[in-house]
C-alpha cells in the first residue's frame, strides 16, 4: 500500500496536467459548438458525401449538427487519443524509472518481492487512468450543464466504461513492455498509441483490413458505435480483458525473473 501512494503521488502532476489539458479541450469543444452548430448542420451533408474519410469518423451515420453527434465524432476522437497516450505513459514509466533513475536496487532490497512491487505499481496505473476518465467525465457533464444541453447519460456512460477499458488495455501493454527496458521509452509508448488510432482508422476504410479491428482497442469503444448501437461488442470487450490479464500476468512472472 505503500508502494500504491508514493506511485500516486509521484504521478499526480502528470495527472493535473493531462487531465487540465484532455478537459479543458472537451469542455471548450462543447461550448464552442453553440457557435457552430448552425455551421455543423450545413456541413452535414458535405461530411456524408466524403466518402472515405466520412466512414472513418462516422460523419455518414451520425449527424455532426447534434450535440450528441458532435462528441461522437469529434470530442470524443479528442478524448480517446489523449487518455491513450496518458496510459501508454504511465505504462512505459511504472517500472523502467527505477532502473533510469538508479533506484531498482534499492526497491529490490526491501522485504516485499518482486511481485509485490508489480502487483501495486499496476494497480496505481489502473488507478491513475481512472483517475483521468473520472475527471475528464466531470469536465464533460460541466460543458454539457454551460452549453444548456445534454447528452444521453446512459450512452455517455457506456463510452466512458469503454474508454477505461481501452486505456487500460493500452497501458497494460506498455506496463508488460517496460519490463524489458532500461529507459523510459517515452517516445516509443505514445507512437504506439497514436498507431493503434490509425489502425482503427484503416480497418474502417479499407476492408481488406478489416480484421484489424481485433488487434485495436480503438474500435469497440468508438463513440460513434456506442451511440448508434447503445450497447458494446461482448467479443471486443473479451478479447481487451484477455489481454489486459495476460499482460499483467506476463509482467509480474517476466519481473521476478529479470536480471538487474
């Protein structure tokens, strides 16, 4: 539990960062769209005839010149990406810190085990990334309150459940992949965040590569499906958990077993 608070805290400025900057741009994009939304309506039907690039955001199924269609396809993108990047962070920092900064020998010399060490440092990952979608969320429901309108809350609650699933997902990877590195591979865990979006993006544009879909957790927690469908795929929810427990699982055995 020790472990669990010094994680908390030593990540908490990364956390007010990401958090200020992922809801601030949330609620202003709900504001600004009472500015647009006369604009956004025009432009529905132009969004609908893009073709490509109208199937990857869902602009030719849901209408961007409603509230709710507005955060579908464009809050949300913003939402998404960034938490995506906050996890792969903390993923990819949770263990290669101690070795960068020279602090694993003494970690390890204390009387708690390997995987004691691992078990609490994931779950502060887990507890920061919900952290960041808790906030995030009020931030949401403030920009709903100021803009006068709100969105459905059960759907919006849907996306969110997903959402932490999906970060959680991509944090796990990063977590299980930090066991392997000496530095913190900072650059690498946000690239891979940004690579899994642009699969979500080509499976929904090219069909060939429509299997991809299975490979990124972008896809069952798109704002868009959630909100026309009003539900999540049970078999994308399943094959995210899978991975989540076996990364977690690979991490803890992989760490006993690495040399320092």
């Amino acid at each position: 539990m020790t472990l669990f608070i010094q994680e908390l805290k030593m990540g908490r400025k990364q956390l007010l960062a990401w958090t200020i900057c992922i809801g601030i741009c949330c609620f202003g994009c709900i504001l600004l769209f009472q500015g647009l939304e006369e604009t956004m309506e025009e432009m529905g039907d132009v969004y609908a005839q893009m073709g490509a690039f109208a199937t990857a955001l869902n602009l030719d199924r849901m209408d961007a010149g409603t509230m709710e269609g507005f955060f579908a396809t464009e809050i949300s993108m913003i939402f998404a990406v960034g938490g995506a990047m906050f996890a792969a962070m903390m993923g990819i920092c949770m263990l290669t810190k101690e070795e960068e900064g020279h602090t694993v020998e003494f970690l390890n010399t204390l009387p708690f085990g390997r995987n004691y060490i691992v078990v609490w440092k994931y779950i502060a990952m887990t507890a920061l990334i919900a952290l960041l979608n808790g906030i995030c969320l009020c931030w949401e429901l403030l920009g709903f309150i100021c803009a006068g309108e709100m969105m459905p809350l059960r759907e919006l609650l849907l996306f969110h459940g997903a959402q932490f699933l999906m970060h959680l997902e991509v944090g796990s990877i990063c977590f299980l992949a930090s066991v392997f590195c000496r530095k913190k591979q900072m650059g690498a865990s946000l690239g891979f965040a940004i690579l899994l979006y642009g699969m979500d993006l080509m499976c929904r544009i090219v069909p060939d590569l429509k299997n991809l879909k299975y490979v990124t957790p972008y896809y069952f927690s798109n704002a868009a499906e959630i909100f026309i469908n009003g539900s999540i795929e049970g078999k994308m929810v399943g094959i995210s958990v899978v991975v989540i427990v076996f990364c977690g699982c690979a991490a803890a055995v992989l760490y006993k077993r690495k040399d320092f």
